[in-house]
C-alpha cells in the first residue's frame, strides 16, 4: 500500500498546529484546513469502507488500484474546507502523477464510472434535470458517495453552511431510492421544530407502519423504511432529561419512549 503511509504523514504535518509540530523538511508542506477535526485513523477507516463499497471481488489488478486512489483520495481529502481542496489536488498530482487521468481535468470533477471501472468527468455524465434539483458536478460526487455509504450500510456526515444544499441532496438520494413502483423502500421527510417531541415522530413513523406479532411492527409491505429527519437541532427537550439526538437513538437504532399522562413506554 503506497497511498496510506504518505497520505497520512502528509495530512498529519498539513493539519495539526505548527505550534505543536516539528517539520525538519526544508520546504515545509501547506497548511490544510479541515471542516471539522478528523483523525487519521478515522479517515483510514472511511478508506477502508470506501473500498468495501467499490471494490468488487473480480476486479483486475489495474481497476483495484483505481478504487484504491479513488477511495484513498475522497477518504482524505474530502474533509477539506472549498479552500485547502486545491492545495491536496495539486500535492496529489505531484505525488502520484498518474493516480487520475491529466486529460479529464480536475480530481474533484472525475469518479469511478461502475459499468467501464475507469475515472470519467462529471460533466459528461449528469443526470438529468428531475423536479427542483439541479445536479452539479459537486452535488452528484456527493450524492455518488454518500449513496455508495448508504447501500453498504456505513453512515456519512455532510457539512456546510446553512443553505449550501446538505438537506437537498439527502432529500434527492432518499427519493432516487424510494420512487417508482417497484421500489423497495418506503421514504417519510419530517421536518422538525420547537414543538418536535418522540410522540411526534413515532406517530409520523407509525403510519409508515404495520403491526406482524405481539410487539413487532414494520414497515408496509415488507419494504424498508427511510426517513430523513431534518432541522433535528430545533426539536423539543422533554422535562424527564431526554437529549435531542435520544430521538436518534431510538426505532432502528432506537428505544423509543413515549410519554402518555404520567407513564412511560417503551416501543
């Protein structure tokens, strides 16, 4: 593995404070800023689940490598803030000049296409025009990625300032997934506010539901349940101690408790 080793030591000398580092380089390396503070183990592990989830068992020699620089390139990078995302591309490009295609331009603009298993332009493949989303080259490399996540069961993070198009591009995954009529999955959007509590999402959730045997319930029709939960942070706090992200907590990872009078349940 050639990629891991220097990516690391790079990121570990670009991010951590220079107050708190010795760079004995003549030339010490720019300082990259992430969005939020991520280790390297953690960015290893988003490598490794980038990997599960593009890497097939018959895959050649050559389109392994692919996947691994494909993998390796958005497990790292992609915690950079718009600003430092320039400097990693160019530092990558030096490093691995032949890692990524010169002729299809920009790294942040290129995936591994699934049919061919070669680096393509977002340009020349976006879809198309569906309601109000407007797929960008950004908006479909996120989508691309955090829906690979998804079907592989693996959690995925989006940051941004407020409007940037984090919800949006939730909002167009989960239908992508749950339109037409053979799909398998169901879709339910609840947006939360002051008076959000867990008798109100587990009544939005129940009628997306149907009771099996004694205190079984699932989704209708024997399809899975998707439900995007947005503005999360406004919801209602309980007097008993329950904490917002408790409504997370609960009905898939969750131990749903719903208050009625004086008593508590457990669904």
């Amino acid at each position: 593995m050639r990629y891991l080793p220097r990516l690391v030591s790079y990121f570990v000398s670009s991010t951590t404070p220079s107050h708190i580092t010795v760079d004995d380089a003549a030339v010490p390396p720019p300082r990259l800023r992430q969005t939020l503070p991520v280790s390297a183990s953690a960015m290893t592990q988003t490598f490794c689940k980038l990997m599960g989830c593009f890497c097939s068992e018959d895959a050649s020699p050559v389109e392994r490598e692919r996947c691994v620089v494909y993998s390796a390139f958005w497990a790292f990078g992609g915690t950079l803030d718009i600003g430092s995302r320039d400097l990693f591309a160019s530092w990558w490009c030096k490093t691995w000049p032949n890692s990524f295609p010169s002729s299809a331009g920009d790294p942040w603009h290129q995936f591994l296409d699934s049919d061919s298993r070669s680096f393509v332009r977002w340009e020349d493949h976006l879809p198309q025009f569906s309601g109000a989303f407007v797929h960008s080259p950004d908006a479909s490399q996120m989508m691309n990625l955090t829906g690979a996540l998804m079907d592989s069961g693996h959690a995925s993070m989006l940051v941004g300032p407020l409007g940037c198009g984090k919800s949006a591009i939730v909002r167009e995954r989960v239908n992508n997934v749950s339109s037409g009529e053979v799909a398998e999955v169901l879709s339910l959007f609840v947006h939360c506010n002051r008076l959000t509590e867990a008798s109100n999402l587990w009544s939005r959730i129940s009628e997306h539901l149907e009771w099996k045997h004694g205190a079984t319930f699932t989704p209708r029709g024997n399809k899975k349940l998707l439900c995007m939960l947005d503005d999360l942070n406004l919801s209602r706090c309980l007097n008993c101690g329950e904490l917002k992200l408790e409504l997370l907590k609960q009905l898939g990872i969750f131990c749903l408790v719903i208050q009625h009078k004086e008593s508590f349940n457990s669904v």
